[in-house]
C-alpha cells in the first residue's frame, strides 16, 4: 500500500510483499536508491541494496521512459570476479509500460563476515520489447529481445553498517578491547578539510559523535587538523567505533590515521577495507 502524507514508508517493504524474498528473514537495512543511469536515458534504472543475514537483495527500479514500447520479462545479468557473493535467483518485472516504473529483483548469497570486502558488479538490463500504439497501447508488430548495459554497481562494507550513534564516545572507546583494533594510514586527494570529513564519513556509513562530523567554524574554517569519533552497528549486532585524524598537506591532499574497534577483529578489518 502507498503510505499517506507523513508516513514514513519501509524501505524494505517491497522484499516483505514478495513470498520468497519474505521467506529470507528480516532486512538488516536498505540503502538509499543509487542511479545506475542517466535521468534523460530511455531507460531508467536505480538499485537499493537490502542486506540480510546471509544475503543481499538488489531492489532494480526501472523506469520506461519510452512512448510506444513497453518492456516484458525484464531481468538483471549482474557478474563480478569475486567469489564473496554466488547469485541464488531472481524475480522479473513482468512488464513495466510506458510511464511506469516498476521493480525486478536479484537475490545474492554472501559468505561469513570474514570474507566482506568491496565487490564491484557489472550490470545488465535484459528484457522483451513489445512496440505499442502510443494512443491505444496494442501491440503493434514483432517482439525483440534488448540488452542494456549500466553503471557498475559496489557493494562495500559500509553496507553492512547501521548508522547507530553512542552517548558517550571517549567511555565506550575505552571500554572496547584494543586487541581487535585495525589500525590503517591513507592519504585522500581531497585538500578542503571539511570536504574530506564528509567523504570520510560516507565511505565507513557511519554517523559522527561528539559533534565532531562539523568542523568548528563551519566550511570557512582554515583548521589543518581535525579528529573525528564516528560509531556504527555492524551486521549481526556488532558496535563498531572508529577515531579518524585527518590532516590537511599542502599540495598532497589529506593524510588520515584511522583506528577501528568493535568485538570482532574481522569485521574491524572489513570496516577498514572500506578504506582502500
């Protein structure tokens, strides 16, 4: 159902309408829609990704832009060379006509949380076209077969992570066992400090503390240097913490120096691959 003016609609409520994706288990949570196309394109296509306990639904939003065909059977071809994810099965949009947008569905199987790491996919959309009477709607002629390539799509540990805040960052960063702490040392290209905070704080999806997600000063600051307290919730119920000092080089960009803990070595490690 379409939720009225102020509700707040489930992202995940389209997996839990279908039997066989209900049939997975709860969503630990969905992304927001990322465009795997240009807005203007015939084809409009966006993906959220909604991670599971052991797998993940890829939700394809697609949208048909075009006045006299209608799209049939449409299904996403999705590779990568990773052997993280096997694909199990999927869930056509039966038929998505002009002006319509309509979802198709792939379901992957993940290994053990050891094994998360970034994994690039190429993707594909593949359908029927039936050309129709842009008046009317009736079939008009033969049916063809397309294939239309799209924006790769990454899927990272940062997926995995509930943007999940703690009130009191110093206290619980000292109470967290330092022996699985994943230590990690980079430089970004971005030379703005306030812009390489945010890009920090985007590629570990998780949220500020201590009110440290802004730089004292806003965006005119001229600050250098700046620490960063960033906390988040792990796939099966891990609270990860994360300290980040970010450095401002003339001419080199932005050193970082990033401490991850949680109570799991691997998934601080799978955090800190967010990184690389």
């Amino acid at each position: 159902p379409t939720p009225t003016n102020g509700e707040i609609r489930n992202p995940a409520a389209d997996i839990y309408a279908i039997p066989e994706l209900a049939d997975l288990g709860r969503v630990f949570r969905s992304s927001t829609p990322i465009s795997l196309t240009e807005e203007e394109t015939e084809y409009v296509v966006k993906c959220i990704k909604h991670i599971l306990d052991e797998h993940v639904v890829l939700q394809f939003i697609i949208q048909n832009t075009v006045e006299d065909l209608r799209m049939e059977n449409v299904v996403l071809d999705i590779e990568s060379d990773s052997d993280m994810y096997t694909i199990i099965g999927d869930v056509p949009a039966e038929m998505v006509e002009y002006g319509k947008t309509v979802s198709a569905f792939t379901v992957i199987q993940r290994q053990t949380v050891e094994s998360i790491q970034p994994v690039c996919f190429s993707c594909q959309l593949n359908f029927n076209v039936v050309q129709v009477d842009s008046d009317s709607g009736e079939p008009l002629g033969d049916v063809y077969t397309e294939e239309y390539p799209l924006e790769n799509l990454l899927i990272t540990p940062s997926d995995y992570m509930a943007k999940i805040g703690v009130a009191d960052f110093r206290q619980a960063w000292n109470g967290t066992d330092d022996r699985n702490e994943a230590l990690g040392k980079f430089t970004m290209p971005v030379k703005a400090l306030d812009h390489a905070v945010s890009s920090l704080i985007r590629s570990l999806g998780m949220t500020p503390c201590d009110g440290t997600g802004e730089l004292p000063g806003g965006h005119s600051s001229d600050r250098k240097q700046h620490m960063l307290h960033l906390a988040g919730k792990f796939l099966g119920g891990h609270e990860v913490l994360a300290r980040a000092q970010l450095t401002v080089r003339s001419g080199e960009g932005t050193l970082l120096r990033v401490a991850v803990r949680s109570d799991d070595k691997a998934v601080s490690d799978a955090v800190m691959s967010c990184m690389n």
